[in-house]
C-alpha cells in the first residue's frame, strides 16, 4: 500500500510544481483569446456545440489528424494508447475485449453520431472495437462517467462518440490508400499480414447537397507462428493459425442537406467479415490395404454481417429552439457454415450452413435544446426509444435448419431532461433525470449533477456526480444452452445492474517564454461504485447448471494526470494513472474485497518538420502489474480467494508521416510493438468447466512494421 501512495505524492507534487512554475506566466485574459481560436468544437453530452473549453463536461478528442498520424485501422487500434483503455484481444475469435477503469466494455457504450452501434449482446454496449472502421470520421469524443442521463443504460463508466465527416471544402474530392501491415516477421503478397485497400469518392452536387461513397477490404491472414495453415495434412496440432484469419469489407454512403439552418442527412453502413477457423485435428483417413491416406479435416466458417441505415434531422425550431432527431434501423446476423475439407485435393464436402445469432433494433433519439433559454438558464429534453428484438446466442452455436430459435424483445422507451444554470460568470450547474420504460423491468430513474467553476488565473474544476443502470443482455436474459454436456442458462427474472460514479477534474493551461510555449496540466479523481452485478453461477452441482444472477458488486478509486506541451512544432503528452478495484467475487460469500491497485503510464510526442512536410511521432504506454481476487480449490480441497496476478508489460508504436506534391501524396511508414511482446504471465483466472486456467494472455503477435500509400484528387 505505501507503493501505491508514493505513486499518488509524486504525481501530486509534479502537478504543483508545474502549476506554480506555470502561473509565473499566467496571463488569464490573453490564455482565454488563444484557447478559443485553438479549441475544438464538441457535440457529446452538450446542448448544443460548444467548445472544450465551455464545456461543462470533460471531454477527450482524437482528431482526424492523430488518426490519420497512426495509420489506424479501427477503433481497437486507435484506443490502445489511451490511459485508463485496455484493448485485449481474442485470438480464437477475432474480437478485441476491452476496459475502461476496470470495467468491461458492457458498461461503456460505443456511439457514431450520438446513435449507439448495434453488436451481437444488445444495442451500443460490449461492440467489438475491431469491428469499427475509421476512414470516414472527423473526430472522436470520450466522456469518462456515468453518462447515464445523457444516453441511458449501460452509460456507467463513459461514452465514446465517434463523429464522421459530412462535408467537403472541394465540389469533388477522391481520396484512396492502401496499407500493408506484416503479422510479427510475417509478410507474403496475399497470404500473410495484413492487406488493406480503401477508396472514398465525395461530391458536393449543389452548395447545399454533398454526397460520398466509401468502401474499404481489410484482408488479415491470420498469425501463423508455428502452425502451418489451410493445406497441411499431419495430425500433429500444427495445422491451422495461432490468431485466425479473416476477410472484411465495409461499404458507407452519406448525402447530407444543409439550408440555412436546417440538415438532414442519410447515412448506410454495411459490413461484412469472414473468420476461417482451420481444423488442427486431421482425420488421417488411411487405407492399409492401399498403404494410402486421404486426410481431412473439419473446418468452419463464421460470417458476420451488420447493416445501419441512419436518417438525421437537425436545426431550430422558430428562432430560439435547437433540435436534433435520429432514426435508425440497424441488424447484425452471424453464420456459421461448417465442412469436411479434403486437403489434398482441395475439395470441401458436406457443406451446412446457416445463421445461429441475429440481432435488430429500431432506435430513435431527438433532443430539443433551449425550451427556455436566457442569460442563466438553459432547458434540454429529450427522448430515446430502443425496440430490440434477437435470436440465438453465441454460446450455444448451432445451425440444424430444423430448430426454430425464439425471439424475445427488448424494448426501452426513455425521457430525460437537462438544464444549465450560469450562477455566475465562474459557475455553473448542470442537474438532469431520465426516467426509463421497459417490457422487461420496473421502471428506472437516473440522475446526474455537473458543475464547472472558473477560478482566478483561469482554473478551470469540474465535478460530475451520475447515476447509470446496465440492463441485462439479450445472452444474460435468454441464453438456453443445455445438451449433454452443458447447462448454461439466462435469468428473465434479473435487475438492472445499478451504477453511480463521480468525477472530478482540475485543468489549467499556461502560456510560457514569450507565449511560445503552452502547458496542459490536468489532474482527475475518479470513483465509480457497481451494485447488483450480474454473474454466471453455479446453481446446481450434480449434474452441473449455471445460471446468471445478481449477485456481484464493484468498486473503483483512481488518480489520473495528464499533461500536454506544445513548442513552436513540438507536441509532447504525459500521464499517468493509478486505479484501485474492489470487486466482490460473490456477495452470497466470504470474498476478499480488498482494493488492488494498478499503475498506468502513457505518453506520446509529435513533431513536425516543414520544409520536409514530415512528421515524426511516438506513443508509448505501460501497464503495471494487474491483480484479481480469483477462486481456487486449496491443498484441502476447499475453495478460497486468492491475489492472481498479470504482469506488467509496455507498448510502443512510432510513425513517419510524409506528404508530397502539396499533400496530393502521402506516406505513412510506421512501427507496431516495438517491444515484441507477444504473451504476458498470468495467475489472475480460474479453470473453466472442462480446462485448467490460462497461464499466460495472448497480447501480440510481435513487432510489425506498415506502410500507407494515400492519394487525394480535388477536382
């Protein structure tokens, strides 16, 4: 424990220290004519747009520029970075799991222009980050906190809201890049690494119609290591890929409107993936009359498939009224087709095929801003309605075309409201409640208090205390996989999940030798608490059944700083985190609920050179040691909890960015993973039903090295 208070004096002092140097300096009317013309404009959570600055939440951006320096390729790759994020992947499924403050991704909700993304467990919750292509956005908001009020259940630990671009400064604009990517040291033309191409065409038809077209193939082939892919024919454990390969293709459209002040647009995105699994086992299949074999094998095929058609209307009503209305339908469906695959010859036989998940929900949101607004006060109410409607889980996959798999419904229909109260110049006040309708549960009240205050010299402090429920998903609700050999089963009879959290941050920036130099100091307390968490249970030992049930509870305490410098062409970031985590494993038990600690670090510096058009950029982060209460049977054959540990490991990525002929050309020639790092030790898990715990988490494949061709014609 002294370790961990050591971490929080130091970051403490560094903070006063920078203050106090900073303050030297401080020239509070000039900072504020600077910041302005500087601050980016944001959408999430306010009334209307508004600057950083104004804002009475705290909001983090990545700008299309950060996006386009990294050669990211979707949202997985964008966040790693992030203090407070942590990506893990999945290598036998391809998907991408992730944290934020020790929370898992169902208790954060991934939005694209404020409409939450449709996903296998439900509508905006647990979305699978790989799966979130980022050729077309303007910019990305994080909001740490409950944003319950704002967006509803399932906003506990925080919203990311990623928005895209809708206009064009050119009548037409095609821009087009391809990216190719090694998987660790491993590189061929077409059936190792990565293989991206991507063409956008955009075209303003009048000065009030723009319209674009976008699609992108991102071909992955899987990380080999040591096996030996598709065609091997041994029956020694090496056929096939340690991560699995897979094929996407995303296709967008938009047509945006703009007249005065009215807008509308439309916007169409489809995706499509395909994962091959290859069969390590080979059914040698010999003849020893013939002294010949025919190996085969049982492969798979999982086809993911998502849609979303998303119409927008937004603009005044009368001369004071600001709206904003979002329609959106939007469905996922998986597949799976299974064969016997004749490796020699090439031949798949006895082909079955058909959908084992579907998910579709119908989602409407509007707010109108400004009911009554004058010099203190300012009125928000909104609405948002979410019919979902499901079939199948991924736990029980089965495509026998004789099941009729049931359909159950979710259906939330909400009203919430918000007003902002300027009490003074320096304070203000932002209370909000939503009240929450469901076919499934009582009815849910949530609630909200923000508040910002100007200090002297520009301080700028600002406290969030919310409140957010996690409704159950469609798997925790409805799962029914019992065969031979499993019982696992949903519970219709489960609580939302209930949710506070409160926020506070202390911001200010400085202006240093001659104004040449501007610092950015930030410092956050944080403290998120979790009731009623829902867990899969043992509820029958002979023969063996689980079920989902409330019966968990979670706690979290952090201190978080981060610090930005910025020098004629120089960019530099440094922070740093700390996070305790207190997480009943059963309450119905003597659990240790003890706080364990975790130690963040990230940072990243960006320069740029002009008269070569280059930029030079490096990001680095660190995770300290990780610490989970887990389950195990002891030498007497009891079950106790005991401390399990991840260890620390570091990741480093750095890119070179070159434009050519007035940016018409560009270059982008990067490095993944500087560090290797492929598997770290781990103690923190307990066995599964039929397997014994992990002893290591797959979090690499190795260092890899890209480079992005992009080309822009503006005609």
């Amino acid at each position: 424990m002294s370790l961990n208070k050591n971490y929080f004096y130091i970051i403490f002092s560094l903070f006063l220290v920078n203050s106090v140097f900073g303050q030297k300096k401080d020239q509070a009317k000039k900072d504020s004519l600077k910041v302005e013309k500087l601050e980016t404009v944001v959408i999430t959570g306010q009334h209307n747009p508004q600057s950083v600055k104004k804002s009475v939440f705290e909001v983090k951006v990545i700008d299309s520029k950060e996006i386009k320096q990294r050669a990211a390729n979707n949202l997985a790759d964008l966040l790693n970075q992030s203090l407070n994020i942590n990506i893990i992947p999945n290598a036998s499924t391809g998907k991408s799991g992730v944290t934020l403050f020790g929370l898992d991704a169902q208790y954060f909700k991934i939005l694209i222009d404020n409409v939450p993304v449709i996903n296998e467990e439900g509508v905006g919750n647990n979305v699978d980050l790989t799966l979130i292509n980022l050729d077309d956005i303007q910019q990305i908001e994080i909001v740490e906190g409950s944003m319950g009020v704002q967006y509803g259940a399932n906003a506990v630990s925080g919203v990311i809201n990623i928005i895209t671009k809708k206009s064009s400064a050119y009548k037409t604009r095609i821009q087009a890049y391809v990216q190719e990517e090694t998987v660790g040291d491993e590189y061929e033309w077409f059936d190792k690494g990565r293989h991206i191409q991507s063409v956008k065409i955009g075209h303003n038809f009048t000065d009030d119609l723009y319209g674009d077209i976008t699609y992108t193939r991102n071909d992955f082939g899987g990380f080999w290591d040591n096996r030996q892919g598709e065609v091997y024919d041994r029956n020694d454990g090496l056929r096939g890929h340690v991560w699995l390969p897979k094929e996407q293709h995303n296709a967008k459209l938009l047509l945006n409107y703009k007249k005065d002040d009215f807008n509308v647009f439309y916007k169409f995105d489809y995706f499509n993936e395909n994962i091959d699994r290859f069969n390590p086992v080979v059914n040698l299949n010999e003849n020893p009359a013939t002294a010949t074999s025919d190996p085969l094998a049982l492969d798979e095929i999982y086809t993911n498939e998502r849609i979303i058609h998303h119409l927008n209307s937004n603009g005044k009503l009368g001369k004071q009224v600001n709206f904003n209305i979002s329609l959106s339908y939007q469905e996922q469906t998986k597949e799976l087709e299974t064969y016997t695959y004749r490796i020699r010859q090439d031949e798949q036989l006895n082909t079955q095929k058909g959908e084992y998940l579907s998910r579709s929900a119908l989602f409407s949101r509007g707010t109108f801003s400004n009911l009554i607004q004058t010099e203190k006060f300012n009125l928000q109410a909104g609405y948002e309605l979410t019919n979902e409607k499901g079939s199948g889980s991924p736990l029980a996959i089965t495509i026998d075309p004789t099941e009729n798999a049931v359909s159950q419904r979710l259906d939330n229909y909400d009203f919430f409201a918000s007003s902002e109260i300027r009490v003074s110049d320096q304070f203000s006040l932002r209370p909000g409640a939503r009240v929450s309708f469901t076919n499934l549960f009582d009815n849910q009240y949530v609630f909200s208090l923000s508040s910002k205050y100007v200090f002297k010299g520009d301080w700028e402090l600002r406290g969030i205390v919310g409140s957010s429920n996690r409704t159950p998903s469609y798997d925790e609700l409805f799962t029914y996989f019992v065969d031979v050999n499993h019982d696992v089963q949903g519970n219709p009879n489960l609580n939302p999940e209930r949710g506070l959290s409160a926020f506070l941050h202390l911001k200010k920036r400085f202006w240093l030798a001659d104004d040449t130099v501007q610092l950015k100091n930030k410092i956050s307390l944080a403290y998120l608490d979790v009731k009623d968490r829902i867990e899969l249970i043992v509820v029958q030992q002979n023969p063996l059944a689980f079920q989902y049930n409330n019966i968990d509870s979670y706690k979290s305490i952090g201190v978080f700083f981060e610090n930005t410098l910025k020098y004629k062409q120089l960019q530099a970031q440094l922070g740093f985190s700390i996070l305790g985590v207190s997480k009943v494993l059963d309450s119905n038990t003597n659990s240790n609920d003890d706080f364990l600690y975790n130690f963040q670090v990230n940072s990243n510096i960006n320069y740029h050179v002009p008269k070569w058009n280059t930029t030079f950029a490096l990001y680095f982060k660190h995770l300290g040691k990780q610490y989970q209460f887990v389950e195990k049977t002891n030498a007497a054959g009891n079950q106790e909890f005991v401390r399990g540990t991840t260890d620390a490991y570091s990741w480093m990525e750095g890119t070179v960015k070159k434009s050519f002929f007035s940016n018409q050309l560009e270059t982008t020639f990067g490095v993944r993973n500087l560090f290797d790092v492929t598997n770290v030790n781990t103690t923190a898990f307990a066995g599964g039903a039929h397997d014994g715990p992990p002893t290591s988490l797959l979090i690499g494949y190795g260092r890899s090295y890209f480079l992005r061709l992009t080309y822009n014609l503006n005609l």
